[in-house]
C-alpha cells in the first residue's frame, strides 16, 4: 500500500520548487464598508495598514413611522448612546478631514553673491495634515525679493531623521526639524495647533521671536522713510496733466450723489451800509464734491447790481479764508466746510468774517437729514423784518384833458404807456348799458324842467348824458356830454355804477345832476350783474351764423376745420360755444347755446358730424319741391340733450388724453433705441418677480431719465391692456403691447 506524502512539509530547496495546492480559492477584498464608510482594509495597497480614529457621531436614527417601538428599538436605545451622541472608530481621512496643523519657522541661507548681505533668513510656514500625515512647506511671497518663493517643498509623507515618517510629536515649537538637508527653526504655531495638543497631552512651548536679517532691515526702513518734497497744487496738477495722479479719487462719491445738492436758506446782517440791510442768501451745498456756493436773492428795488454769484462752487476752508499758492501743501478734508454739520437756527461764519444765519431749508435737504444722517432738522425761523412806511406822494388831481388812464400813466410811469384794455371785462359786459334819469341839482329857473338820461356802459367804464326833446323847451336838445370816461368830481374818482343808484348827486364838469330813476333792465342788472337779461332769437342766431361763415369761408370743408379745434371730426359742445364767440355771440345763454347745438345735431348724440354740419349749412342739390327752405329752430329746452352732449365733451376729451398717453409712452419705450433694455434692468433692481406695480413701473421711467404723468401711464396701460390688475402688472407684456400699437395710433392732422 502507498504512502500518501504532504509537499507542504518539504524544505524549499533549490532547484526543488514544488507546485503550491491551496485548499480554498476566495476572491480577494481590498475594500469594505466599515461604520457606514467604504475604505480600504488589505494592507499593501499604500503600503501602510489603514489608520483608525475613536471619536463620537451622532447616534443612528431608527424610522418606526406611525407604528409602535418594537422591544429591539428599546434594547437599540441603550447601547452606549449619550446625548445623542454614540463613540465609535472612524478612519482619519473622515474624522480629521481639513485638520491642519500650522507652525512658523525660518531657516538661513548663505550668500557670496552680493557684498551688502552675508546671510539671507527666509521665514517659512510648516503644514501638517493630520487626515493622512503628510506635511507641506510653503514660504510666503514677498515684492522684489528676487527669488522663486510659495511652494518650497510639495506636499507628502516626510521622512522622520530617526527613521520613519514624520508625526505630530515630532514638531515641537523651539526645536529644530531637519527635512533634505535643511535645519528648520520652528519659532510658533497657530491658536488650533496648541489646543490640538493640549487634548493629546503634548504642549507647546512659548513663541520664539523670529530673527531678521539686513535685507529684511533694509526692506522695512524703505517703507517708513517719508518723500522728502511732500505733495503740493502744483504736484498734483503735473500729474494729471501726465495722465497719472488721483483722477478718479473722489468717482465713487460722484456716482452716488451726482445733482444731489443740499439748500439753506440764510440772511447776514449787512451793517457796513450806512442804513442798517438784511440781505438773504442761498447757500448750496453740492454733495457729489462737497463744494459750496452761495448766492444772494437780491429783493425788488433794493439798489444793488444783479450779480447774484457771492461766492462761486469751490470747497470753502474752515476759518480764515487765504489762497494758496502752487507750492503749498494740499489741505485735508476734514479743514474744509462741511454743510452735513449744520442745523436750521445756526450762525455760521464763512469766508472769515461773513456771519450767516441759517433760518430754513428745501424740503430735499430736510428728507436727506432725515433718512440719510438720522437727525430731524428744526422748523422754519420767521427772520423778515417790519415792513418800513414808505410815504408815496400825492396822486395829482384829474386836469380832465384827455382821459383818465393816459393821465394816471404818466403818474405811474417815467415814461408813459399806453394803457390796456381789459378784454375779460370787454367780453363779459359786451352791451350792458345802465340808463339812468337825472336833472340839475340846482336849476336856474330856466333849466327847472329840462330832463337828461345818463347812459354807463360797463364794458369800459363810459359815461354820455342825453337831453331828450320837449315841446316847447326853447333849448337846443340832443348829446350833453360825448361817451367817454369821466371823473365824479363829488368823489374824486371814476364813475362807478354805485355813484349812479338814484336819490345820489353827481357832478361831471362843474354840473351838478340828482338821479331821480333808472329802468328795469338796470334794476335786473343791478340784481344779477352777471346775468343775460337781453333776448335772442334762435332763428336768427342760426341765420346771421351761417351768413357770416359763408361770406368769410367759401368752403364748408374750412368752416368745419375752423369750429373742430382738435380735429377728430365732430364738434363738441365746447368747441361749438368758441366758435359763436368768434362770430360775435359771446352773451349768449347755456339754455340757447344747447338749443343750437340740438339743431345742428340731427342724430341728438351730443355732437355734430361733419355730415350734419353740411346737412345745416348747405341747400339740397335736387330738390323735389321749388323754393323749398330749411326747418325752423326748435326752441324748446331738453335737459336730457343737454346731459348727453356734455357727456360727449367729457368722452371725447378723455379719448384725446388717452391717445396722447399712449403716443408718449410709444415714443419713450418703442422709439428710442436700449430704452426697453435699461427699463428692464431698472425692474430688476427693483425686484426679482415679473410682475409689478404701476407705481413702480413710473418709477422705472423716472430712473432712465424720462418724464410721464402718472394719470396718463394709467390711460395707456388700461388702453393696451384692458382687463389688467394695476397692482399685478407684467412688464413683458406691456412692452410687446406698445410695440405692436406704436404704429397704429397715428396723431391726429
């Protein structure tokens, strides 16, 4: 029987190399999931066994959801968790990920090249990562110092003088570190670095001071040591003109508060003038370069030049005002004056020995003090003086050559002026005569029954007295005194319709008249001095109307373009009463203008179309019947007409505002090129969502530097989108609404 012999236990001796039978054949397993993390467990790999980490984690959660803790989870709740926390091993490239330790150190290097320098001390910063061990050495950059600097060795494992790697308890502030031949002096670490060993039981020693060399000496005294001219007007003037120096010191500044100027209002006490003056000032305060200016607000007939520019835009120094030459060192910012330090109430003093007294300020610079410096400035300071009695001289009395306001205009005027007539008063009493019966005061007795009128035309203020004839007078009747403006010499004034009420006694030419009655239509107007007391036929209005249109237009096309102001094809209730004032029917009733208005208005809409107007003005071009006429005026009243005629006005007035806010806003979004762009920019900054206000979209206009209404952005907006929200507005859409419609609303010819 043969015997069964193990190979296994054979000696390997040369040149007898058996095969290797192994038992089991499992695949081999580099990596594994330890505590939630895969790592690597074989050794070989890296050379080096994985390294562990006890530490603390957050205990695991267990999801039961709406079910019961079952008797496990009680056990699971146990094991070893405290304050929620459980200690477990965690591998170090997890637990002490980007824990770096930091240490200072220098080293010298020797130099032959150079005889101002024996020695260079280069200071470096030592890294240690605690995840895998290594280490890295990096040197600080530093200007002009000649040589490569940053990374001075790269970052891996270093190896330890003593064999090995190196390791944390290898680093020890105040000892030496010899890595590739350089002896590294570490002289500090970082505040993580000491408390890092203070837990593990290791502390670090002291700082050490770093040590310097001449070049870094050198290097230091070069950036004390001051220019030895310092910087003078003339010095900065030379380099801008070079195209160097501070030109955009102060841009940031002017960006911000570009056209943003501050503005007091004071007054100086002028006591050098032989007669005491209080002479007020604006004092400007432009916040963009904090320079000042004053001006003087000169008051009507106050006897000085109209040179209003008292001091012109400069930064003002505090104190004694002196002007320097080129050679004189520029002042600082804080020896000028600043307008933020004042307050309503203040006295200043400017320019050396101007004394200013600040009584008030726009309403721009009480809002800035408010929301920009916190303060609330004071109310306004009441500084004006009583006014002083100035005795006019005596008014001459009236010579009675000529009339009334050529005397007064020479009283009034160095050089006489024609006087104006007022043509509001002209129209509104055009043909309103009070007529009055008056006699001698005191007759002869040859005058005893002599009887005159007296006419008062109020439309320019004329007086005429006329002598009715009697039979058997013996006197020559007829005009007693012309028309024209005469003087009441019981008053010394102008005849005024008061002097004339009757039972008064007036005296015009050394002749003295007792009014005795007046008429019943200077009664009523004495009643109602507005009101339209004369008749007018309709019939005829129409009839002189249409006469006078045809003998001053031949063509019914020019007097319907001369009644249509705006040009939209009808005539409006307005516009009809401007053209009746025009052909001399200014006092005409509103009840009688309606009237007319109805009679040239065939379809009683309120208005009247062009067809209309020609249907009014015109005769038919083939009638069937010989002399065939137009129909009568229909004189009575209808308030229902009236109603819907103003409404019509009303209508059509909006229309035409609605078409002008939509060419505007047209013109400043569609028309001009990038508007839409910088709009869109502006909705931006001032939020992020699409939709937007109409207040805000006024806004965004504002910002890019236009002007609209925000009536009228409210008319073109409802115009181009009519069922929209004004308080959810999308710009988008709004903006492709005003480039379809641009083209479509043409303005009116």
């Amino acid at each position: 029987m043969a015997t069964q012999i193990d190979l296994k236990m054979l000696p390997n001796l040369p040149g007898y190399q058996l095969p290797q039978y192994k038992d089991r054949h499992p695949k081999a397993r580099h990596f594994a999931t330890i505590n939630g993390v895969r790592m690597q467990v074989s050794e070989g790999l890296t050379h080096d066994k994985p390294k562990f980490v006890k530490t603390t984690k957050p205990a695991d959660q267990w999801r039961t959801g709406s079910l019961p803790d079952s008797t496990t989870r009680a056990v699971f709740k146990q094991t070893g968790t405290q304050d929620g926390f459980q200690p477990c091993e965690l591998p170090a490239w997890d637990a002490l990920d980007r824990h770096v330790l930091r240490f200072h150190g220098h080293f010298k290097e020797s130099v032959v090249e150079s005889n101002l320098e024996n020695y260079r001390v280069r200071h470096v910063v030592i890294l240690y990562y605690l995840e895998d061990d290594t280490s890295q050495i990096l040197e600080p950059r530093q200007d002009n110092s000649g040589m490569p600097q940053g990374q001075l060795i790269r970052r891996h494992r270093f190896p330890c003088p003593s064999g090995g790697y190196l390791k944390p308890e290898d680093l020890q502030v105040g000892s030496e570190l010899q890595i590739y031949g350089r002896c590294i002096q570490i002289t500090d670490c970082d505040a993580f670095t000491r408390s890092y060993y203070e837990q593990s039981g290791m502390e670090q020693g002291p700082p050490e001071e770093a040590e310097t060399d001449p070049w870094h000496q050198t290097r230091e005294a070069m950036k004390e040591v001051t220019a030895v001219a310092p910087r003078t007007y003339e010095k900065i003037y030379r380099e801008v003109m070079l195209g160097g120096g501070h030109i955009n010191a102060d841009m940031q500044q002017f960006l911000e508060n570009d056209r943003k100027v501050l503005r007091f209002f004071s007054i100086m006490d002028d006591l050098q003038t032989p007669q005491f003056e209080r002479r007020p000032f604006v004092i400007l305060f432009f916040l963009a370069d904090d320079k000042l200016e004053i001006r003087e607000m000169y008051p009507l007939n106050c006897g000085r030049d109209n040179f209003p520019i008292f001091f012109r835009k400069a930064k003002m120094p505090i104190g004694e005002y002196t002007v320097d030459g080129p050679q004189a060192a520029p002042r600082k910012k804080s020896e000028f004056v600043d307008a933020r330090d004042w307050q309503i109430g203040m006295e200043i003093t400017l320019l050396t020995n101007y004394r200013f007294f600040i009584y008030d300020a726009d309403e721009f610079t009480r809002q800035y003090f408010k929301e920009e410096l916190g303060t609330q400035l004071a109310e306004r300071v009441d500084v004006q003086l009583p006014e002083r009695a100035v005795p006019r001289a005596k008014t001459p009395p009236y010579t009675g050559y000529g009339s009334w306001d050529d005397s007064m205009s020479s009283v009034t005027h160095l050089i006489p002026k024609a006087p104006h007539k007022d043509f509001k008063k002209l129209f509104r009493h055009e043909g309103k005569v009070l007529r009055f019966k008056a006699r001698f005061a005191s007759p002869k007795p040859e005058d005893t029954d002599r009887v005159f009128v007296i006419a008062y035309y109020m439309q320019d203020d004329c007086l005429s007295i006329y002598e009715p004839p009697q039979r058997n007078l013996g006197i020559v009747t007829g005009r007693f005194l012309e028309k024209g403006v005469h003087m009441n010499q019981m008053t010394g004034q102008l005849f005024k319709p008061e002097d004339l009420i009757p039972g008064n006694v007036i005296k015009v030419f050394n002749h003295e008249f007792e009014i005795l009655d007046q008429d019943e239509y200077t009664s009523k107007l004495f009643a109602d001095p507005d009101g339209q007391f004369k008749e007018f036929s309709a019939e005829g209005v129409v009839q002189k109307l249409r006469e006078a249109m045809r003998q001053q237009y031949p063509l019914v096309r020019d007097i319907f373009r001369r009644f249509d102001k705006d040009h939209d094809g009808v005539i409006t209730h307005g516009e009809f009463r401007a053209a009746l004032e025009k052909f001399g029917f200014s006092n005409l009733q509103d009840e009688l203008v309606m009237t007319l208005l109805r009679h040239f208005d065939t379809r009683q809409d309120g208005q009247v179309s062009y067809n209309e107007f020609c249907d009014a003005f015109l005769d038919e071009d083939f009638p069937t019947g010989m002399l065939k006429t137009k129909a009568p005026v229909d004189e009575r009243y209808d308030p229902d007409y009236t109603e819907r005629a103003q409404y019509r006005a009303v209508e059509r007035a909006e229309t035409v505002a609605v078409r002008k806010a939509v060419r505007h806003l047209g013109d400043i979004i569609a028309k001009r090129e990038g508007m839409m762009t910088r709009l869109i920019k502006e909705f931006r900054h001032l939020t992020h969502e699409d939709y937007v206000p109409i207040r805000m979209i006024h806004q965004a206009i504002v910002q890019c530097g236009q002007a609209i209404d925000p009536e009228d952005l409210e008319r073109a907006v409802l115009h181009l989108m009519p069922d929209v929200d004004l308080d959810h507005i999308s710009y988008i859409e709004l903006f492709r609404a005003v480039k379809t419609s641009f083209h479509d609303l043409n303005g009116s010819r």
